[in-house]
C-alpha cells in the first residue's frame, strides 16, 4: 500500500474502513455491546481503537453519544423493575380453521424489592447506606461509658 506523503496509514485504514461504520458501531453500543466486542468485529486492534479514539473525535462524539443510550436504557429498566411496571406480550395462537392469531395480553408485574434497593442505595446513600458510622474520638473508657450510655437513651 502506497502512503500519500502526510498521511498516516491508520489515519486512510480509518477514513477507508471506520468512518463509513460510524453509524454501526454506534447502535451496537447502543444496544449494550462492548467497545472491545465491536473492534473485534471489525478487526481493528486494541491500541489501533484506542489510536483512533484520540485522534478522530466523530468516533468519540459516537461513542458518548451511544453510552448514554445504553445508560438510560439500563436506568429505565431498573427503574420499571423498581416501580413494578406494566407489560405488553404478543401471544400467538392458531385458530381452528389454521389462521394465525395474535393477541397483546397486559400484565402488571410487582416491584423488584432488589431493585428498589439497589435504587435507593445508589439514589440516596446517605439515607440507605448499610455502613454504620463509628465515632473513634474516644480518649478513655469513661467517654466510651458516656458514648455508650448515649446510644442506649437514644434508643428508647
């Protein structure tokens, strides 16, 4: 391959076999692949993907732009597993005379308590954090007695 002077060959391999992929590349992200699945489907090497995302940035605007598609997708879900939301099935049936027939059948499906928790964890960590909090500013057994003494009363 004969390289025009000022040109780099993985500047021609990407405007010859990249950028026409933009618009692939990004929906397969989209729909939750990974980047090293998509460079490994096209054959593009890891340093040479990673080359690219440095130096070209409509690559870099596809994949952002790509990421937070999936993001919110996956945000959507859990929030609908969260909150316990309706669902649309298609049922197909044949009839007796051999047609096929379909059929939207909705349910309500209940709330993921994983989910919520997951949610509200992530949502509010102060509030439904697992950690507890440990005063270490105890200088003697006294204050330790006093500290104690205090969590007692405030349970009760």
């Amino acid at each position: 391959m004969k390289i025009k002077k000022g040109k780099h060959k993985s500047d021609i391999i990407y405007h010859g076999c990249v950028e026409p992929l933009l618009e692939n590349i990004g929906r397969l992200i989209a729909k939750g692949h990974t980047e090293k699945e998509v460079y490994s489907r096209y054959g593009i090497s890891p340093s040479s993907w990673i080359r690219f995302k440095h130096k070209h940035p409509g690559l870099l605007v596809v994949l952002k732009r790509a990421h937070r598609i999936a993001d919110a997708r996956v945000e959507r879900s859990l929030f609908d597993l969260a909150t316990g939301a309706k669902s649309k099935t298609d049922h197909w049936m044949r009839t007796k005379k051999g047609k096929i027939h379909t059929e939207s059948i909705k349910t309500k499906n209940p709330p993921n308590y994983q989910a919520i928790v997951f949610w509200l964890k992530n949502r509010f960590p102060e509030k439904w954090t697992d950690a507890q909090r440990i005063d270490h500013n105890i200088n003697s057994i006294a204050d330790l007695v006093k500290s104690v003494a205090g969590q007692q009363k405030g349970k009760k």
